[in-house]
C-alpha cells in the first residue's frame, strides 16, 4: 500500500510538472505562432499539443492508482 502511495505521490507530481511546462509554453506564444502564415500547425501549437496528451496520460495513471488504492482498501473492511 506503501509503495502505490509513492507512485501516486510521483505521478501527482509528474502532473504538476508538465502543467507548469504547458503554462510556460504557453505565456511564450508570440503573435507570429498565433498567425503562423505555413502550412499545419506551428513548433509551438505542436509542443502544446504533445504536453496536454502528457498531462492527461499521467492523470489517467493518478486516477487509476487512486482507483487501485480504494479496491484494496474496500477488499481489507
């Protein structure tokens, strides 16, 4: 039970980490990334885009320990 505290702990924390990275990435936007003239999508829209699919891949993993965590505790009492 230990150990699933530390690995939610971890992945709370990994959450939190590419949040900041997301928030970072996007107070940088300049008008050029915002009006981006090239074909698809900009570097920068690119970078956010793969931030966010991280963030909710590690939320999806916090959640799953959380539900993980609450099976265990309810198949103790």
């Amino acid at each position: 039970m230990i150990f699933l505290a530390f690995l939610l702990i971890a992945a709370m924390l990994a959450t939190l980490f590419i949040l900041i990275k997301g928030l970072v990435n996007m107070a940088q936007t300049t008008s050029q990334d915002l009006e981006n003239t090239g074909d698809g999508p900009s570097p920068r829209a690119l970078k956010s885009q793969k931030l966010m699919q991280q963030r909710i891949l590690l939320q999806a993993v916090a959640i799953a320990i959380i539900a993980i965590i609450l099976m265990m505790m309810s198949a103790k009492g």
